[in-house]
C-alpha cells in the first residue's frame, strides 16, 4: 500500500478524527486518479459519521464544519424605554450553526456584543440618553463569524411607564400562576385547568396548550433557548419545551413544591418552600441537581442579576439568599421579617416585594445590603409578582384598590390601576409589552404598553417685554410642553423672589403680568406649567419700565409773535416713562404736529398774522399720546411785546404792581392789562389784578409772607367788533421777582 496513501485515509479514520472535525478540520488532497478519489471521498463521509458518534462528537459539531455566517435578522420593531430600547426582530437563518448572541449598532458606529449573550429575540440596550434619537442594526453570531447586517431601526428612548391596563380572554379560566417571555413567545402556566399552559405572540390572544402533566404549575422562565416550568406536586415536577407549544415532563431533583425557577450564566435555578434541599440546578433544563439551600425557609421567588442570583422568602431567620453560580448560597438579612413574595433585578438593582407586612418592598444593588422602600399598595397579599422591562420596574397584587405599581428605580413607586379586581398572581415584559396573569376573575390576563410619561415644560425662550401703564407685556417662543397642556405660566421680577402663577391663567403667548409700578425698571423671567409641575425658567428678560401716557399740560398761555405763538405751560405727569416730545394742535385736536423742545415754554412757527388760533398741547412718551390740554387763543402780529418787566412794591402782603403803555398791533386795540403773581421759577399762577387800557398800576392783594413770587404783566389786544369778530391776543411782560417780607 502507498505509505501516502495509507497515512492519510487511515488519519482520517482514526478516533484523532473527532478532533480534526471540532477544530474545524483540514482540506485533505490527494493526488490520485478519479477512482481513487472518489473512494476516499467515501470514506471520509462515512469517517465523519463514525467519528461523531464514536467520539462524541455532537451532530451540531458536525454539521458546523461547512456553517456560513447567519443571515441578517428582519422585521425590527423598537420599543423606546426609559434610557433604553427594546428590539425585537426575526432571526435570520442561523447558517448551520447555532446562533451564540448578537450584536448591535448604533448610528454606524463600532458593534457591540450583548452580555450576557443573547441568542433568541428580542434584545435590550440600555445606557441610552432620553429624547435622543438612535438608529440601530443588529447582526447575528455563531461559530463562523459575525453575520449579515440587518437594516436600521429607530427609535427614541423616553420617561415611560406602564399606566393603562387592558383586560384580555385567558385561553382558559384557569388558575394562572405565572408567566414568561422568550423567543418571541408568552407563555402562561397555571396549578389548575384541563390545560395548564397557555401561550401568545402579543399578550392578546391566547391559545391554550397541553402540559406534561396536570401538576400545580408555579413557576416558568426561559433561557438557552428552551422554556422550564417548575410545579409544587406531581410525579415529574419540570417540564421543558422550546417553543411553549410541546412539552416534555422532567424529573426534579426532589420531590418539593418548587415554586420559581429563572435563568443566568448558563444555569436554571428552582426553589421551593419544602424539602430537604430546597434548590435545584440544571444547565438545560432536563437534568437537575439538588442543592442545598442556605436555610431552610418557605422560598418563594429567584432572580438572576450583576452576575448573582438572589432569592427570597416568606419565612425564617435571614429571609434572603445569594449565590453566584446556583450552588452554593450565603445567607443574608432581609430590610424585613416580610413574607417576600418576589424578587426581580432591572436598572441595577434588586427590587422584592411582599404583602401583609409594614415593610412591602426591598431593594438591594448587590443582593446583600438591602433597604426598605415605601410601596404604594395599601394592602396586599404576598402571593404577588415583580418584574423589570425596558427601564420600569412593575409589580402586581392580588388584593386592594390599585393593583399594579410602578418605579423606574425600585425606590419611587406609583400607583396605577389594573384592569380587573383580579388576584393578579405574576407579570413580566416582552415584545413592548408588559403581561399579567391572575387566578381568579373574569379577564385573567391583562397587558399595557409602555407609553411616554408627561414631563414638566422646557424653558421659554426669546422674551420681549412691552412695558405698559403699570404692567408688562411679554412676547415668547413657548418652550416644549413634555408632553402635557401649557395650563398656565409663572413669572418672577427682577431674578429674585418667589414665583407668581398667572390670574387669570394665561397658556399662550404674549402673557401680560400687572401690578407693577410706573417709572420703576424690572426684568422678567417666565416659565410654564403643565400637569406635571413647573418648568424650566427662561433667560431674564431685557429691562423695561412700566408707564402710562403723560397727563395733559395746563395752565396755558399764549404770547404771539411775528408769524408765530410762545406756549407757556405747567407739564402734567410724565405718567412713568420720561416725556420724548410734544405735540400741537391747531385744529382742535383733530391734526397733531411734533413741536420742538420737551420744556416749557414751546414756540409754534409757521403761522400767518393777524389769524386767530386755538391751540393744544399733549405730551408724548415711550407709553404713547398723553391728554390734550385745554385749547389757548392766540394771533401772530407784527408787535413789539412788552420789553421790560413791571416795576413792584409792596406792602405786607400785597404787591402794587407798575407798567408802561403798549402800543397796540396795527389794527388792534388794547382791552386791558392784568399783572399776574406767580410762584417764582413756575407757572403756577397764585394771584393777579387788572386795569383797562389806560391804567399803568394795580394791587395785587392776599399774598403770603416769606415767599419767592414773579410778576409778569399780560396785555390783552383785540381786534375787530362784534362777539363773531373779535380776535385776542396777549402780549406777556418780562417777569419781575420780589419777595413779601
């Protein structure tokens, strides 16, 4: 026989076969005539199946030598949670080899693996930042390598929570104990019934299953693609299946009434409330070893989390126990001597809960070191369940008023109402959805979403204020309203203080805030109010001060002039807001032109001689137009006025008061003459006199002592006849000051 030959063929016959094929084996190539070949070609077919079988090696093994990568997974659906985000999808085709997780993308950047590893859907990602909008790939794995790229999925993680509870037919009115979500299925089993399991695609439809046997089904999880159920009687208390359709009975490892059973680092753990060892462990679900507990209490629920498992119970000393990998369990103390009925790990933290005990929650971020939080169940049995989805953690009671809770922490918990007065017994998350089922009622099932939880309003932005006569008008882009009606807004002056909501409540822009004071200068802040509370607070405002339109000028009076009037007048109240200008009217207010100057006294250009005029004034300022004054009558005329001032003497409390005779405007005549006292420095006018055309004196009487006055001589012209005809003008001496002693 060829020495090559013979080497070769015999190699690959031999029991070191097995391992040529689990490394992945090796291209065999002979150089020998067609015959030939095909006769080893035969022998290495049937050396392949021998070998498996001889040596272990397992059909999968096998069949992985000629694998391909998995194909792409179809059909995302992404469900948004609180800093997370749920996947779920169908898998692609596995290539020949078992899928052993997946891996993730986000906005095209680098892949990451889940772990723990993730073999069925859906998929979990957390670490997300709310209101941020992430576009997500998955990809499948298996021992050929990273497989095809699915397409994107989007989707915006949010404050969510499961509020609104919907009643759904149970497949049977059974006893539903408890209820499980794997490989794109729920699956429900129940302690009593002609069907004990049932299962759906969504929470809503229910199709009733056959179990192994008609044992008291407590407890079911999944992992490592396979369903397990644990019972608390009968002759074969595990059963398994991988779809939840199909079961297989098991043999426990001891005859308990085990009563929960969950999966981590690639082991189920079952415990019971009876028994010699009250724990169990098994790496598929079929074959199972007893362990023993770390004492002997009433064992009611199991949780894998952070690399520990953790377990509770109704009963005993230390009422808590962990262990890293199933075996061997510690000991630890309890926040509580509370029947704890459940326990579930989420967010980073343990969460238990019990009923019919002052303490009703626990929470723990190692399992070892717990605390008591307050629960919002004001009563409760201890038959009840706890579960964590998608950044909310949900729990269910069989008893009270409102029962279903929820946290997105385990330690803030929120009263929400369930769909039915059911003995609701267990609830878990999958798919989008968060599923209960209960042993007692009409509707034994009931689901809710995850929806957006309103949040408290975004800042306003871009504020204008508009000043008014003692309020503010302000202008503003509204900021996001978290998903709750704008009912009102909240402003504070000046950056300090307390804030002061809006009366009459005010939701849109601009918002008018009154009560402030003219001529004083304020900045402003706004923020809004919805359901949930206040918002966040605006920029300040730029400065502004509130006034009123100036009050109308008075006592008027009018020197005319060579085609024009000198308007003396006493200003009114600039109203806050300091006077820009003045405006006259020479048609009784119907027409207003800008005059020029801000004080007393104003001269009116532009007129023609000899017309009689009516003129007002009003002030102008940043509020507006103030009042118009009383109309003065006046005639422009080509006339000297009155050059000097009146010479005065006094008594003690009066003023003689001396003058030259004027000599009229052409065409004009002089009715009289009226000095006039007035305080000094003003035109407020306190006294006056008057003598007819001929006079050159008068007294001024009833004056007080110690005090400044001015005395100014008027001149009152008039010209033609008849009470149509005539036309006034007054002629306004220089002043003359003296002061009474």
């Amino acid at each position: 026989m060829d020495p090559l030959k013979h080497a070769e063929v015999s190699g690959i016959l031999t029991p070191n076969f097995g391992k040529f094929l689990s490394s992945g084996g090796a291209q065999v190539q002979l150089a020998l005539g067609r015959s030939v070949r095909r006769s080893v070609s035969l022998l290495m077919v049937v050396a392949v199946v021998v070998a498996s079988m001889s040596v272990g090696v397992s059909p999968a093994a096998a069949a992985a030598v000629g694998a391909s990568v998995p194909a792409a997974p179809t059909s995302l659906v992404a469900y948004r949670g609180n800093a997370s985000a749920e996947i779920g999808f169908t898998a692609g085709a596995n290539g020949g080899a078992a899928i052993t997780n997946y891996k993730y993308q986000i906005n095209d950047g680098s892949w990451t693996a889940f772990s723990p590893a993730v073999t069925t859907p859906s998929v979990t990602i957390g670490g997300l930042t709310n209101g941020t909008t992430y576009s997500v790939k998955l990809r499948a794995v298996n021992s050929a390598g990273d497989g095809a790229v699915s397409d994107a999925v989007v989707v915006t993680p949010a404050v969510v929570d499961a509020v609104t509870w919907t009643a759904r037919t149970a497949a049977e009115a059974n006893s539903w104990k408890s209820v499980a979500y794997g490989n794109g299925v729920f699956v429900a089993v129940a302690d009593s019934g002609t069907n004990r399991v049932m299962t759906s695609p969504d929470g809503v439809t229910w199709t009733a299953r056959t179990a192994s046997e008609a044992n008291n089904w407590s407890s079911v999880a999944y992992g490592n693609g396979v369903f397990v159920a644990v019972a608390g009687n009968g002759t074969n208390r595990v059963m398994t299946s991988s779809d939840g359709v199909t079961w297989t009975a098991r043999t426990a490892a001891a005859a308990n009434a085990w009563k929960s059973v969950a999966y981590g680092n690639g082991v189920f753990v079952a415990v019971a409330d009876n028994g010699t060892n009250r724990v169990m462990t098994s790496s598929d679900g079929a074959t199972w070893t007893a362990r023993t507990a770390s004492e002997a209490n009433s064992w009611n629920s199991v949780a894998y989390g952070n690399g520990v498992f953790v377990a509770v119970a109704s009963s005993g000393t230390n009422r808590v126990m962990t262990s890293s990998d199933g075996v061997t369990w510690t000991a630890q103390t309890a926040a509580a001597a509370s029947p704890w009925g459940s326990v579930a790990y989420g967010n980073g933290v343990f969460v238990a809960v019990a009923g019919d005990a002052a303490s009703r929650m626990m929470t723990s971020p190692d399992g070892v070191t717990w605390t008591a939080r307050t629960s919002s169940f004001s009563q409760c049995e201890c038959q009840h369940s706890v579960t964590y989805g998608n950044g909310v953690f949900v729990a269910v009671a069989s008893s009270g008023t409102n029962r279903v809770m929820t946290s997105p922490d385990g330690v803030t918990w929120t009263a929400r109402s369930a769909a039915a007065a059911n003995a609701w017994r267990s609830v878990t998350y999958g798919n989008g959805v968060f599923v209960a089922v209960a042993n007692s009622g009409t509707d034994r099932v009931m689901t809710s979403s995850l929806v957006e939880l309103a949040t408290a309003p975004d800042a306003p932005t871009s504020l204008v204020a508009t000043p008014g006569d003692g309020s503010v008008s302000v202008a503003f882009n509204a900021g996001a309203d978290g998903g709750a009606s704008i009912s009102n807004y909240e402003y504070q002056l000046n950056g300090v203080g307390s804030w002061v909501a809006l009366s009459p409540t005010d939701g849109t822009s601009p918002v008018v805030i009154s009560g402030l004071t003219n001529g004083t200068a304020y900045t402003v802040k706004l923020r809004a109010v919805n359901s949930v509370g206040s918002g966040a607070e605006s920029v300040a405002s730029d400065s502004f001060t509130p006034s009123t339109v100036p009050s109308a000028p008075t006592d008027l009076e009018a020197t005319p002039g060579d085609g024009s009037a000198s308007i003396s007048f006493t200003a009114g109240s600039d109203g806050g807001g300091a006077i820009t200008t003045y405006q006259y009217s020479l048609d009784e207010g119907f027409s207003w032109n800008d005059a020029d100057g801000t004080t007393s006294p104003l001269t009116i250009s532009g007129l023609t001689n000899y017309t009689g005029y009516g003129i007002k004034l009003r002030a102008v300022n940043s509020a507006g137009n103030g009042a118009p004054s009383s109309s003065v009558s006046t005639m422009p005329a080509t006339v000297a006025p009155v050059q000097s001032a009146p010479t005065v003497g006094s008594t003690r409390r009066s003023i003689l008061a001396s003058w030259s005779l004027v000599t009229p405007a052409s065409g004009a005549r002089v009715k009289l003459y009226r000095p006039r006292v007035y305080l000094a420095g003003t035109n407020t006018k306190v006294r006056s006199c008057k003598g007819d055309s001929t006079e050159t004196s008068c007294e001024i009487k009833g004056l007080t002592l110690e005090t400044a006055y001015e005395v100014r001589v008027h001149v009152l012209q008039v010209i033609g006849t008849g009470p149509s005809k005539v036309v006034r003008m007054s002629l306004v001496s220089a002043p003359q000051a003296i002061t009474l002693h």
